[in-house]
C-alpha cells in the first residue's frame, strides 16, 4: 500500500511521479485515485490560475474575464480612453495589451488587426463569465509552446458537460436610481444609464460516459446618456460658445440647402448590446483517445458618440455605430498510444466582420461650421466624421497544431508544428467623402468653404485603396524536460518560426526616386529561431514561507504582431 499526497495539477500541467513497485504474491488489486480540491489560487513564478469557483467570488461589477485577471500581481488593467470601462484594457508585465495572446480552450482568439483597446476581438469579451471552467495567465512562458506573444498569455478554459444534467438562469440589472448623486456637499449630475444581463447555462450526457455538450447563452445591453450638447440643452455637459439657437439655425440650414439631416443639439445616448453563444461537445472516443468541439458566436453592436469637446458641437449625425462579429470553431484530439507516447491535434478558425457607420448615413460630407472665431473658437460639426467615410475589416484566421510526446524515463520529449494563416482585408480610405470648412454659418448657407480636405484612391474609388494580404507563419519546435532531482527540473528547446506572404504592396517608384527605399517587399521568406532554457526548483520550506518554488529561463520570443 502506498499513498502520495500533496501533488496539486492545474488545468494543461503535467507532472511525472515516480513510484517503485516491490512484486508480491499478496497485492489483489492496485487503485489509483484522483479527487478534485478547490484550491488558493496557485502562484507559482510568472503563472497564475483561477478556478472557475474563484472566479464567481471575485467582485465583478462588469462580469468580464479582465476582473478576474485583475487580481493577479504582474496584470494591470486599466481605462486607456475616455469611452468607459468597455475600452479597459489588459496589460501583462507592463505592455501594451496588443503584445499579448488570448485564448480559448488553447485556440488563439486574440485581435489579429489589432484596433481593439483591450486585446479581444470585439469590445467586449467573447465569452460569459458562466461558461469558464479556468482562466490560466502567464508572462511568457520558456515552453517552446508557448508563441504569439512577447509579453504574456490568458488561457480560458471553458466548462464541459457531466454524466448529471445541470444548468442556470440568471440576470443582472444596474441603472442610475442605484447611483448616488450627492458627494459630501457637492451634487453630482448622473445621466439616466441602465445595464441589464441575461442569460443561462446547461449541460449534461448525450451518451453517459461517452459523449456530453454544454451551452451557454448570455446577453448584455448597455445604455447611457451622451456627455455633449448644446448650451442651455440640459446635457451633461454643455458647449458653452455654442447657444441651442445657433445649433439649431445649422441644422435648419443643413435641411433647407443641402436636404441633410444633421441630427440633434442635445447629445444621445450611447448603446452597446453583447450577445455571446458557446456550445461545447466532449466525445471519449475510446479508453485512450478524447476530442472536445467548440462553437461560439460574439455579436457586438456599440453606438458611440464622437467629436465634442469644451468648443465643439458634435450633431449626433457624426456618432456612429460600430457592429463585430465573429465567429470561431474549434477542434481538439487526444490520444494515448501507448503508456510512454502522446499526441495532441488542434485545429481552429475564426472569422471577424467589422463595420463602421455613421449615424447620419455616408453620403455626406464632414461639414465644420465655424461661428466667427475661427478654427479654434466654437464651431458645429456634421456628416459623418471622417475616419467613418469608408471604413471596413474583416479578417480570417485558421491555426492547426501537431504535437508529440514522449516519456523517456527522466524526460519527456515534445516535438510539434504550428501553422497560424490570418487573411486580411481592411477598408479605410480617411477623407473620401471629403470635409469642409465653413467660416461662418452665412458661409454654410452658401457653400462656401475656405478649405476641401478630399482624400481617395486614383480611381476615385475607395475600395481600390483597400489592403487586402494573408501573412501565414509556420512553427516547428522540440523541447527536452528533464527532471534532474526529485527538486530540479531542467527544460531545454528551441523553436523556429517560417512567414510567407503572397502579396507586397505595388512598387512605387515617386518614393524610390525620392528616398531610395523599395516599398515592395513584405515579410516572405523571413524566419527566426528560438532557442529558450527554464528551471524549475522546488525549495520547499523557507523559514516562515512555506512551499517555496524558484523558477528561471531565458530566451528568445516573437509574436503578438498588431497586423494594423
């Protein structure tokens, strides 16, 4: 009889115990037994891991997976503009969130443009809360696996179905009645704003023990009020060179002279609606072989407003509304050839639509309306602006993954490929349909501008100012994990990493002539290697600290590429 304690296993860790058997007669029958515990929160280094229990204990007022990675030392996550807390942005060890990878039950779902502020795909997270079993977050990691990032890596695993049919329903509400208004003497202006989530989770057998599914459903509408209006509009905050009278002789003109609606002086609410499915099958294939599906959908819609400022009026024709859309599938194999040999098979794709429109529609030019004090003073501003004249994205992205493992007594060797191919096709040509400077209103009424700002392909068109490319990048690598001691592993391994491009951008031949530099070339044919070393030192007891662990490497690492 013998019975091993404290050996504590997270979510993708693996760990080697070695056990002496002694033959004899008397031994009937050998058990092994393994329980599940909720444990701390292990912080082990530059890696942490939260349990899906720990998760739902966090204070989460936005119920969004950045909460829960908040809490760990080395995350920083913090606003980095002035839209709210929907543009919080996730950095690890200091870096922009652009440098790091996100990912899904091991499948990369990172922002492969790279526009987003806080390094998922869409404004918001594309998974609820509800549905994740484990978030797992590093700074990068000396495994040769590890790649796509230069700063660090958020891993979610998402939940699986059980031999027990189990599911929820819940809700969420918050608005402005739940706000104070008043601080100490001061009182405090707050917009009518409402929040509401719903949603619900279920999951259990299609086959008992052999084939199981979990789905989760989960919805979220924001509303709040928009800050600018015009002076004596009752906005939150008011333009105060700009009087409602003014504002509303522009938009009369707007109507009588160029047949446009311009919109409204007094601001309007802005508008995000979320809305997330995950569906998830987990089929044991066999004694030795196990493949998990992934299915998920993240549509947003985000109303924003734009453009104003202490003097400048923003009609509400210039706000406009931002949609995504995406879509991922996802499969995994694993399979035990035999007790020493492994394989893992990963392969997934992703499609992200982006669009961008004003509200005021896009035929129209952005028409600044200066009101006498020149381009400083006040001014009203319509049309859409002018980074919406033609805007588009979309981007395609497939990864497939070939790993082998092998236990050879003290070592275990892992040998793969990667191939991660992102297809892109951006739209933005700033200035297409023009913007206008008006000195006055007078000038407006009578379409004369003092200055054109018109900016398009040579066609006229702006689609031909598109880019459109696929930059595939294929990794090969091999790694050694040697348990030298019973205290010290050591890990040894390098990667190397292939790009390919199929299209440069034309050769323009003004710029060589100016500059001397070729403009046509791109990343084809470009390689790196990656070699990289780690340990790991398992101290025990160190005076009043208990369960001490050292952990070290150095090395080489690529990635995290805004394709912007």
């Amino acid at each position: 009889y013998a019975e091993l304690d404290n050996i504590y296993l997270e979510l993708s860790e693996t760990s080697r115990v070695n056990l002496t058997l002694r033959k004899t007669d008397a031994v009937e029958e050998l058990v092994v037994v393994g329980q599940a515990i909720n444990s701390s929160g292990l912080i082990t280094g530059p890696r942490s891991t939260l349990t899906g229990d720990q998760i739902m204990d966090i204070a989460s007022v936005n119920r969004d997976i950045k909460d829960a990675v908040a809490t760990q030392p080395f995350v920083n996550v913090y606003s980095i503009s002035f839209n709210g807390d929907d543009t919080e942005s996730i950095s690890i060890a200091g870096t922009n969130a652009r440098y790091s990878s996100f990912q899904v039950d091991g499948i990369g779902q990172s922002d492969d443009f790279g526009l987003e502020y806080g390094g998922y795909p869409g404004v918001k997270s594309p998974l609820s809360l509800d549905s994740v079993e484990q978030v797992n977050v590093s700074v990068v990691d000396f495994d040769v696996r590890d790649s796509g990032s230069t700063a660090g890596n958020v891993n979610v695993v998402t939940k699986s179905g059980t031999n027990e049919f189990a599911g929820s329903v819940y809700g969420f509400q918050m608005g402005d009645s739940w706000v104070g208004d008043q601080i100490e003497d001061n009182s405090v202006t707050v917009g009518e704003f409402d929040e509401e989530t719903v949603g619900y989770t279920f999951g259990g057998p299609v086959i008992k023990d052999k084939l199981f599914f979990f789905i989760n459903y989960d919805k979220f509408e924001k509303t709040e009020p928009g800050v600018w209006g015009a002076a004596g509009s009752g906005a939150l905050r008011e333009v105060s060179g700009v009087s409602l009278a003014q504002a509303n002789e522009i938009i009369g003109l707007a109507k009588s002279v160029y047949d446009y609606d311009a919109g409204s002086a007094s601001g309007m609410n802005n508008e995000l609606l979320d809305e997330d499915l995950l569906v998830k099958l987990d089929w044991n294939m066999n004694d030795s072989q196990r493949m998990t599906y992934t299915h998920q959908t993240s549509d947003n819609n985000d109303v924003r407003e734009y453009g104003g400022s202490e003097n400048t009026l923003a009609l509400t024709s210039g706000n406009y509304t931002k949609t995504t859309e995406l879509q991922s599938d996802s499969f995994q194999i694993f399979s035990d050839w035999t007790d020493n040999f492994s394989t893992t098979m990963r392969y997934g794709m992703r499609t992200v639509d982006t669009a961008q429109a004003s509200i005021g529609g896009d035929d129209f030019m952005r028409a600044v309306v200066e009101l006498g004090e020149g381009d400083r003073g006040p001014q009203v501003i319509m049309g859409p602006d002018v980074f919406r004249h033609y805007n588009s994205l979309q981007t395609d992205t497939s990864e497939f993954e070939f790993e082998m493992s092998y236990l050879l007594g003290s070592h275990e060797l892992v040998a793969g490929i990667h191939k991660n191919a992102v297809d892109v096709a951006n739209g933005f040509v700033a200035y297409s349909d023009g913007e206008l400077l008006f000195a006055s209103a007078s000038d407006f009424e009578n379409k004369t501008p003092y200055s054109i700002d018109y900016r398009n392909s040579p066609s006229g068109n702006p689609a031909d100012g598109s880019a459109a490319f696929e930059i595939e990048t294929t990794s090969f690598y091999i790694q050694d994990t040697w348990d030298y001691s019973d205290r010290l592993t050591l890990q040894f391994g390098v990667r190397m990493e292939e790009y390919s491009m199929d299209q440069a951008p034309k050769y323009n031949e003004a710029l060589f002539a100016a500059h001397g530099i070729r403009n046509d070339t791109s990343l084809d044919g470009k390689d790196i290697v990656l070699p990289r070393f780690g340990f790991t030192y398992d101290q025990g007891d160190l005076g009043m600290m208990k369960d001490v662990t050292i952990r070290g490497g150095m090395g080489y690492f690529t990635g995290g590429r805004p394709n912007v």
